[in-house]
C-alpha cells in the first residue's frame, strides 16, 4: 500500500500531540514535516504565547522537521493566507498532498481548512474530528503525555488555571461550560513529555502576563487573556 505524503500542523499542545500520535499509528499516513505559525517579533507560536526555542525543543524531540511560517505581529487574515498558501506550494512540489489538523469540532474551521487545501490540489485529515472530548482528554493523559497550561481567556477562566498541570485535578476544577479539550479557545496548553518524545521537554516556569485585547472595536468588547511564561532549560 502506497502512502500518503503529509505534513501536521503543530501547535504545541494537547490536541495537536494527540492527533500527531494517532497519524504516525496510521500506516496509510507519512507525517513528514510540523508546520508551526511564528509571530515574527516576539518569536511565539501563535495563540500559544510558547517560545520558538521551546517549540524547536520539541520538533528535534519528536524527530521530524519543522517548517515556520512567521507572521507579522498584527497579521491580518489576508497575510496569513497568503503566506500560508507560498508554504502549502511548497509542500505540494516536494510531494506532500495532505494536511494534518488537531481540530475536534469547529465546523467552521474545518471548512475554512479544506477550502484553501482544494484551492491548491490538497487535502485535509482530521485524525480527533467529532471525538467525544472528555475521552480525548483523558486517552491523552493514559497515554502518558504531560502538558501545562499556557495561555486562558480570561472570560472563560481565571488567572488560577493558568500555569498549571493539565491532570484530573485540572478537569474536575473547570467549570462544566469550559470544554475539557479547550476547544472553544478557553485555554491553550504545551506538551512537555509523552510517547511522541524521545525526551521530556526541559523548561522554568516564570512570571504570569496578562494582555488585554480589541475583540470588536465597534463596541469596545476587549478580552484578557493569561500566558504562562516558560523559560528553556539547556
């Protein structure tokens, strides 16, 4: 049986360890590349607030390469897309016709993904799509990944969450509107140890950062979001 040349797209964090886990069990699947989206200035990965130091850490722990798309700090949709469709040419000049995602239950996203592969001859693959998330969470945890939380949204959950141990602890604390994967955006995690890992991912935990931003100027909605700062340990 030939297999399908793929890259995954990483975040970083629990879903993304979980669906990776689950394509390279899949002998119809070779994941030959991570793509990760960089903010430029800071040198995060995006929504995560992780350093690229970290996310480097983790590529060379789980063994394949890792592609960066790096955005501008105040990248607009336009941007994005057009970046990532110079990345998604050159994927598919070096063979790679499918694209890994950790998405669970977005419609939305789903769709959005699968447009802009089938606008370049491409395909999605949604390894975790419509699994129940409170078993996800905890096949993730039995398979013996270890991950922290690095970024909440403050209108889902308070400081507390942030810079935690995603454990059974951590699920029984949330609050039965949070989803246990964070799959509406309430939290962000990053994977520091687990099966995918030739080693566990070394870091400090520092300081914890509170930024506000602009969700609609039109009525001056703004959030506030909670980044665990990680520091590499070398």
């Amino acid at each position: 049986m030939e297999q399908i040349k793929a890259f995954f797209n990483w975040s970083g964090g629990k879903d993304s360890a979980l669906a990776l886990y689950r394509a390279l069990q899949d002998p119809q699947l070779n994941i030959s590349a991570l793509l990760t989206t960089v903010n430029a200035q800071t040198r995060r990965i995006s929504m995560h607030g992780v350093r690229d130091e970290l996310l480097k850490t983790q590529a060379q722990a789980i063994g394949l390469p890792l592609r960066i798309v790096e955005l501008s700090a105040q990248a607009t949709m336009h941007e994005y897309d057009s970046l990532m469709q110079q990345q998604l040419k050159a994927f598919k000049a070096e063979g790679i016709s499918t694209s890994v995602f950790g998405d669970i239950f977005l419609e939305d996203l789903k769709t959005y993904r699968e447009n802009k592969l089938q606008q370049e001859g491409m395909k999605a693959h949604f390894p975790l799509w419509q699994h129940h998330t409170p078993t996800l969470v905890r096949e993730f945890l039995s398979l013996g990944f270890r991950t922290i939380v690095v970024a909440v949204d403050g209108r889902k959950l308070d400081a507390s969450f942030v810079g935690r141990e995603l454990n059974e602890s951590f699920l029984n604390d949330l609050p039965a509107n949070v989803d246990p994967c964070g799959e509406n955006g309430e939290f962000h995690t990053f994977v520091f140890e687990g099966p995918l890992f030739k080693e566990p991912i070394a870091f400090e935990k520092k300081e914890v950062v509170a930024k506000t931003y602009d969700i609609n100027r039109q009525i001056g909605e703004k959030a506030t979001y909670y980044f665990q700062e990680l520091i590499p340990v070398l």
